[in-house]
C-alpha cells in the first residue's frame, strides 16, 4: 500500500506550486492521474496518450516492456508527462511519496518548458487530446468499415509509420506555398543587375522549369505522396496525414530532449531542496535524483548531459555559491534570465553548440567512438585536437540528426511517374538493409517504380524498387 | 505571478485499472503476425528442431523474422559520442559494433539488429502450426493431438471404508434409508419421526482396482537413408512424417518406444538430433538399414511382446547390387511388423527419377507393408493415410 494519502499528494502539489510560481517557472493548468504499474506501461505503449489509434506495433511495444520489467532489466519511469494545455502527467500509485514529491516537481518543469520552448510553438496543445483521440476514431472506423477493414489499414499504417520521420526537422520556419515557389525560382533565374549592361553580353536567361513537381526538393514524404498520388483512395490519405500530424507533434519533443530533461531535473532539484521536506524524505530525494542524473557510461543519459549543462549557465560549475536565500529565489538574477531565455530560443543543437565548453566536455569525459571491426572503439577523447570531432559528431547525432535526410527530387522522375529520392550524405552512410526495406514501403504507397540516390562507401548508388522488386546499381 | 492553482488530481480507481486493457487487441494482432512469421518458415523450424518423442511442453525457441519495423537509418560506419568514467584512452573498446544501442531518443534510434528477436513457442504449438501447413483435416488433428487417455484403474464394487471423495452418496442414502425401515418395523426400536442420523454402516464407498489390463507395447523403427543430400525439404517431410507416425501410434499404445537407425552403405542406431542431422555423403545399401532394423527388433523388441511399426524414408537411390538383399530383408520386416512402410522423398524437380526403389518394392505382395511417393508437402497427409489402412494391428 503506499505510504501516502490523495490529501498528501494535494498538500505537497500545492507546496510544490508555490516554489514554481516564485521561482518564476510559467506552465499551463496541470492535472495528474495515478495509475498502476500496468496502466504506466499501456501509456509508455501509447506515447502517454491516453487515448491513440490502435496498431499491433503497440503491442510489440508493450510485450517488449512488459517483459524488461517483469525481468526487472529496466525500472518504469517515474514521470511521464502529455504536452497538453492542461498538462497531463501519471504518478505511479506504487512509488513512495518522496517519488511523488520529486515527480510533481518534475513535471512542473517539463510543462514551463512546453509551454515556452519555441519548438512546441507548432503542437497546438489545448487540441492535443482532442486531435488524438478524433485520430484514434478515426482509424477504427476505417478499420471496422466492411469495405476497407483492418487488413487493408494495417499495410498502410506499416508503410506510414516507417517515413513518419521522413519530413521537415524545423516545423516552426513556414513551409512556403507552391505560388510562393514559384515566384521565387523566378526571381532566382533572373539576371544580376548588371550596372555596366549596354557594354556587357547581355547575360544568358535560363527560364525555371515551373513545371517541375516538386519545385524544390521536398522532406515531407507522407504528406507529399497523399497529395500527388491520384490512385490513392482518401481514406489512405488520411491514414498518412494523421501518422504525419503525429510525427510532427512528437518532433519538439525529439528535438529537445536533452534540454528538456536537464531542465526539469535542475528545478525538481531546486524545488525540493527549497521545500524543507522531512529528513527522511530528504535523504531518499537526494538518493532519488542521482539515480536520475547519474551518467550512464558508455553512451549519454540526457538528463545528467543536460543538467550539467544547465547548472553552467546558471553560473554555479563555475564556482560560484548559490546563494539561496531564505524565500529560496536565487540572486543571480541575471542568470535565472539568460536561462529563461535560452529555455525559449534553443533546441538540443543549438544548446549543445552554444553551452557545452571543452572543459565541461572533458570534465564529463565525452568521448567518440566509431566501429573497429566488430567493436566499437574509442576514436577521440575531449583533449584539444579531440574535441572538435567529439562536438561535430555529437550535434550531428542529437535530435533528428539520427534520422537521415531524404528528398523527394522528382515526382516525374523519366517521365514515367518513378519517385526519385535523394538522401543528403553527411558522410554517415544510410544503413542498406533498412533502406531496402523501407523503401519497399515508399513503393507501397507511391504505387510505382521509387529510387533512392545515396553514397555507399563513398560511390554514388541508385537503389530502385518496383514491381520486379529491388535492385541496386552504382551511378557514375 | 502568482497565477491561480487549479491543480487536479485524479485518484487511482481499480475499477479502471481493471478494465484498461488497452493494449490487449493490439497484442493478439502482434501474436497473430509472429505466428504468421513462423508458419512462413515452419520447414525450417520443423528441419532443425527435435520433436518426435518430446513433451508437448517442450519450449522451443524460433526466430522471428517479418514483423521488424524499419525505418531509413544510419548504418555501420556512424560515429556515435558517449561518455565516459573519466578514464577514456583512446583504442579503448567500449561496445559491439551491431546492437548497441545509442543514446535513448525516441523511435529514431532503432539500430539495426535490436529488432531481431526469437519467441519462445511450445511443441504443442509448433506440431498445431505444422498441422496447419500440412492442410491436416480437423478431425483427425484432434485425434492426433489429443494425449492418449488410457484409464490405468477402474471401479470395482464397494466398501464400508474408503477416502471421502470415493463417497458414494446415493448408495450412502440408500443404506441409511433401508436401516430406517429395517428398525422401524420392530415397534420396540421405532424412533417414530424422531432424528435418524447417518451411522458408520451407511457410509458406502466406491473401490477402485487398478486395471490389470494386457500391456501394450509398441515400437517404431524409423530407418532413413543418410546417404546423400538430406536437404531441408527433404528433413522437414521425413521429420513430420515420422512425427505423425508417432504420434498416431501413441494413441494407440501405452508404451511406445522409438528407435532412430541410419544407414548409408552402413547403419547406425542413433538419437533424434544426430538422425536429422547433416549425413554422410557415400553410397547407399538400404539392406543394411533393414539389417540393423531386424537385429534391434531380435535383440530388444520381439514381436511377440512388441508391436513393431517400421517406417523407411529414402530418395530411392541404392546401389543395383543391393537390390534383392534390400528386397528379402523387406520382407523379413514385413513378416515381423505390424505395418511397415516405405516412403520415397522426391521433392519435385529433383533428378535421378529412374533410380527408385519404387518399382523394386513392386515385387513385394505383402498386404502390411507400403509404398508412398512424397513430392511435397500436401503429399504427407494423403500418403500418412494410404499406409496406415495397411496397418495389421488396426481394430
């Protein structure tokens, strides 16, 4: 049973509330839920949502971590929290009230961070359980209508949900509209003015094809192949515009996590430690929270990354007291706003690139490693000559850096309607047999010959699948 | 800012809790397509996997192909950044190359190789798959299936003493009923409406002897040819050949005993997973199988306690010279057997179709013993059938 009662869980909020609000921390209305450890891992399933379209996908995903609880290989966070307006979180009625505390404190910071970070600008949170429950109705009545039917909604949901991260990485820069386009490539094609034109050559004028479908090279695969595949039926299209809409509510949150879990573990740190918990609770908190922020070795908890990172900014790695006084409000000041305002303009990126110093690299013992055979070995520690590789690579990899970049190009590829894809090598080559695969998918969808332009080690390469199936071959 | 608390919270409710299943119809869509994956690749399984003669309880575990989510992602030759314990060298191994799992990130950070799994299955589940793909009817599916239920006791008369759940409640009432009139028919010990309680000479109880029935033993001699290539579709319709022959005769007798022989120009008793194992490449006598097969039959298992079933798989290749020594020896078998049979595995498209034992077995009139021809797997089931209306011990 545990240990507390709902009226401590409300008493301790309140408390909690109250440090928020004088520490300056802005969030939308928040609601908690309590749940059981079985209830946490349907949610884990379900991205949280509380309620979401149903794929066998999910299952997988909940025998998965079922079976790694069960085992007890991993623990169940203790904080999962919706960006909604009003913010939605779970406690797990199992924890211990200290858990509670820390969480509630937690969540606070995650929901100030939603609420003001510029990436979440886009995800329309007072709509956010709204959109995904008209989703979820959506979806099954398309798979209960006796004309279409699970079996022809689960092909393409399989298709949809391999491209869903294939499409714009910064969603808060307006896409431009076709017209928009246009206009630009034309005033891209006219000549420079030219000061000196009655005793020049009169430079040559190459009109824009304005024709060309896309224009310019498109990310946004799902919403592309809805709009320009004429044999596609409407019901398909919604499938790929809603596993796109999702994709993109789930960016923001992608693209900062390591931002976003720093800075709610700097304030629940803050928060408690301005609280004046009981000794007991105090001890198990401290425990507690380095448990969430330890490193984890060989690879990067973000939690630990980003919380060192902040304290930097806050002025404290460099040596400086904190000073808290008694109302617990810090003194610099000055500190609190840059972090205010950094919380707001940047994303993982951004961060990383503007805050994480080599000292701090080599203090937290970064390093790069790459594959050695069948190893991965250790290639550059963060000493001088190190660490700008180190850097390179690590702002390469946050965020949707693990998603390689792939462009539509051409819609009309041989005037034969194949899809021609390009993928931007940043010198990471895309993995093959992931590529054929999902490709594969691409076709499903596109309904005709698709090919992918690539590099494998280091040779121009042509992937192409269509109805003969897959074939490879080396461009010049 | 000092903004107006409205916080929320909502107590834990075990009802919901209850009835939250969420995940439950996506799970069994999720089985359903492992079990898909498998029944694609049950020939394989079913080549590679011990099953005759094994509980049915037995967990086996099989990869799972087909249900993998893939996405585009980067492969081999990423560089990837951690973070160390303060002691970083470089040169220092720090993880294997495939399946290492990079910093958590949501979905994108699926690697290759995490996704591939195996699932634990039991035997029963399998030989239910394996059933499936042979196109097995219903009817008999279950009779195979169903584990024999041999009674080993059984009831005879009744006692004044026993356990209680032996009590025999009617007979029980029926004494106490018939004490009743006995006594109250002499006026003296008449308790007239009186309580009339249950006495320890009322209590009836059901015997149970133990069933000294005949005991029934059976053995089955499976003979393979391990001469040439036994490839997978060739072990896979022997395997589940043998397997329903078990199987059958299982329900059938209460003792069964299995015996694997080998042979190529030599034969070998051997176990389960050497008998499916890659063979010998050679030359082929089958007497010699047929030998080893009559002396374990006259050294261990004699037809007058034994019923003896021998079945033979071969792709039909012998040695000429071998042919009327495999012939006699066939029917020495058949003389001893209850069944014995001979199947020649040709999967179609496969040569050598004037070498068959076939029409050497032609000359063999006995009314137990016979041929089948397997092209493939839709022939197990038919094939299964046509031997065993020749079997001699058939009721």
């Amino acid at each position: 049973m545990p240990d507390y009662t709902i009226e401590d869980i409300e008493h301790w909020d309140s408390r909690v509330h109250e440090v928020v609000a004088r520490f300056g921390l802005d969030t939308y209305p928040q609601e908690f839920d309590i749940c059981d450890s079985n209830q946490m891992l349907g949610y884990m399933a379900y991205s949280g949502m509380p309620s979401h379209y149903p794929h066998w996908s999910y299952g997988k995903a909940y025998e998965k971590l079922k079976t790694l609880y069960d085992h007890g290989v991993t623990g169940l966070p203790y904080e999962m929290v919706i960006n909604s307006n009003p913010s939605l979180a779970y406690l797990m009625r199992e924890n211990s009230l200290c858990l509670q505390i820390l969480t509630i404190a937690h969540v606070y910071a995650h929901n100030d961070f939603f609420k003001n970070n510029f990436t979440f600008r886009t995800t329309r949170p007072e709509f956010t359980m709204g959109t995904f429950k008209t989703h979820a109705d959506r979806i099954r009545a398309y798979s209960e209508d006796p004309s279409i039917g699970i079996d022809k909604v689960e092909p393409v949901l399989d298709a949809a949900h391999a491209l869903s991260l294939q499409c714009r990485r910064n969603i808060v820069v307006r896409k431009l509209t076709r017209t928009e386009q246009e206009a630009r490539s034309i005033e891209a094609a006219r000549p420079a003015p030219d000061p000196f034109w009655q005793i020049h050559k009169r430079a040559e004028h190459t009109a824009p094809e304005l024709h060309k479908v896309p224009l310019v090279p498109e990310e946004d695969l799902l919403l592309f192949i809805a709009e320009h595949n004429p044999y596609m039926s409407a019901w398909e299209k919604d499938l790929l515009t809603v596993v796109h809409e999702e994709a993109q509510y789930f960016i923001p949150q992608i693209e900062t996590k390591i931002m976003n879990e720093g800075w709610a573990s700097y304030w629940h740190k803050r928060i408690l430690e301005a609280l004046d918990l009981p000794e007991a609770i105090h001890l198990e908190f401290l425990v507690r929270h380095n448990q969430v922020v330890r490193p984890t070795p060989g690879s990067i908890n973000p939690y630990h990354l980003g919380l060192r990172i902040w304290e930097r900014i806050a002025g404290e790695a460099e040596g400086r007291t904190t000073e808290e006084g008694g109302n617990g409000v810090q003194s610099t000041n000055h500190d609190r706003e840059s972090m205010f305002q950094v919380r707001e303009t940047d994303r993982d990126v951004s961060f990383l690139r503007r805050f994480l110093s080599e000292e701090l690299a080599r203090d937290l013992d970064l390093f790069q490693y790459e594959p050695k055979g069948e190893d991965l070995v250790i290639s550059h520690v963060a000493n001088k000559e190190g660490w700008p590789r180190i850097k390179e690579s690590l702002l390469r990899t946050v965020g949707m850096g693990q998603v390689p970049v792939i462009k539509i190009e051409d819609a009309d590829f041989g005037n034969n309607r194949t899809l021609y894809l390009r993928h931007d090598h940043d010198g990471r080559d895309i993995h093959l047999e992931s590529a054929e695969k999902t490709l594969g998918y691409v076709h499903r969808l596109w309904g005709k010959e698709v090919a992918l332009e690539t590099i494998v080690s280091g040779k121009r390469t042509l992937f192409c699948v269509s109805e003969h199936g897959f074939s490879a071959k080396s461009l010049k | 800012m000092t903004t107006l608390h409205e916080t929320i919270v909502r107590p834990y409710r075990p009802a919901d809790a209850e009835r939250s299943d969420r995940s439950a119809g996506d799970r069994l869509r999720h089985r359903q397509k492992i079990r898909e994956s498998i029944r694609e690749n049950i020939a394989d399984i079913i080549a590679e996997e011990s099953i005759i003669g094994k509980s049915r309880d037995k967990v086996i575990k099989v990869p799972i192909r087909g249900i993998k989510e893939y996405r585009f992602i980067f492969g081999k030759n990423s560089p990837g950044v951690g973070q160390g314990d303060g002691s970083s060298e470089p040169g220092q191994v720090v993880g294997k190359g495939e399946g290492q799992e990079k910093a958590p990130g949501d979905q994108a950070g699926d690697r290759p190789g995490v996704d591939y799994y195996e699932t634990d299955i039991t035997l029963d589940e399998l030989t239910q798959i394996m059933f499936e793909d042979l196109e097995l009817p219903d009817l008999e599916r279950k009779k195979l299936r169903e584990m024999p239920a041999y009674r080993e006791s059984k009831r005879k008369g009744y006692r004044r003493v026993g356990i209680r759940s032996r009590l025999d409640k009617r007979r029980t009432v029926r004494a106490r009923v018939k004490r009743k009139l006995a006594v109250s028919a002499n006026p003296d010990t008449d308790p007239g409406n009186g309580r009339f309680p249950f006495h320890d000479d009322d209590l009836t109880f059901r015997h149970i002897v133990t069933d000294v029935r005949k005991e029934s033993n059976a053995v089955v001699l499976c003979i393979m040819d391990t001469s040439g290539s036994m490839d997978t579709m060739k072990k896979y319709l022997a395997r589940s050949f043998f397997f329903l022959l078990f199987q059958f005769i299982c329900t059938k007798y209460r003792n069964v005993a299995l015996v694997f022989i080998a042979h190529h120009t030599q034969a070998r008793e051997v176990t389960e997973e050497e008998f499916f194992s890659k063979g010998e490449s050679g030359g082929t006598f089958i007497s010699s199988g047929y030998q080893k097969a009559l002396d374990i039959i006259a050294e261990r298992y004699h037809p007058s306690l034994w019923n003896v079933y021998a079945f033979h798989c071969s792709d039909g290749d012998n040695f000429e010279s071998d042919n009327p020594a495999a012939l006699k020896a066939a029917k020495e078998i058949a003389e001893m057997a209850n069944l014995f049979g001979y199947g020649e595995i040709k999967p179609l498209g496969s040569r050598y179709y004037e070498s068959s034992m076939l029409n050497i077995f032609r000359r063999l009139d006995t009314d137990n013993f016979q041929t089948v021809l397997i092209e493939r797997k839709e022939d197990v089931w038919p094939s299964f059938k046509a031997l065993l209306a020749k079997d001699r011990g058939a009721d």
